[in-house]
C-alpha cells in the first residue's frame, strides 16, 4: 500500500494486481528495500490514480501511474519488488514482466532464489 494526498485528504491506497513484500509484517525478504525504492519513485510526485474497488480492510484498491504515465505496479514487479497477484491478476504482460525478474533475481528473486 501507498498513501496519497488526494483532495487535502491521506488516503491509504493498495496497488491493484500485485503483492509487494511488507515492512510491517517483518520477515518479508527485501522489504526495506522495496520500501525505499517505492519511495524514491513517488515522494513528491504528482501520481495518477484510477479506483477499481475498496478491499476488506477500507483500502482503495488502485492502479497508479508515475508522471511519465509508468504503471507503478508493472514497474515494482518488472524491479523485482513484488509479484503478480495471481488470484485478481492473469495479465500475461504482469508474468512475463515477473518472469524477467526473476531469471535475472532481481529484488525479492535474490533473497528466495527461484524456488520460491
């Protein structure tokens, strides 16, 4: 998840289609990195944010796109940083985008190698 000012309000918005390890669960492999890299491409960044749903815990489930109309959920997992979430998202581009990441054990791929 990510928080976004929209409207002068903090929302608490989670990026649709994927799974992106998480600092506040601990144990997660890379997740400070992951952190850090999600931070060095938003902080302060003008985002474009399209709703899909509210999940189950009141979070507004999102896609996101970074001022040069990136995808922010391809781009985490295209860096390794998190996965195609395989019960909401078959977007084969989402695979082979994870697909790449992993053979070159990129991100979390280099902490739980290709077993995983």
């Amino acid at each position: 998840t990510i928080q976004v000012l929209a409207d002068g309000v903090v929302k608490t918005v989670r990026l649709a289609g994927i799974v992106c390890p998480s600092t506040r669960l601990g144990t997660a492999p890379c997740a400070e990195q992951t952190k850090q890299f999600l931070l060095g491409v938003t902080t302060g960044k003008e985002l474009t944010v399209d709703f899909w749903a509210t999940d189950s815990a009141g979070r507004s489930v999102c896609e996101v796109f970074l001022p040069d109309g990136t995808s922010l959920a391809k781009l985490l997992v295209a860096k390794g940083y998190a996965l195609q979430d395989r019960y909401y998202n078959s977007s084969p581009e989402f695979d082979a985008l994870e697909r790449t990441a992993r053979a070159e054990m990129l991100g979390v791929w280099g902490h739980l190698g290709q077993t995983f």
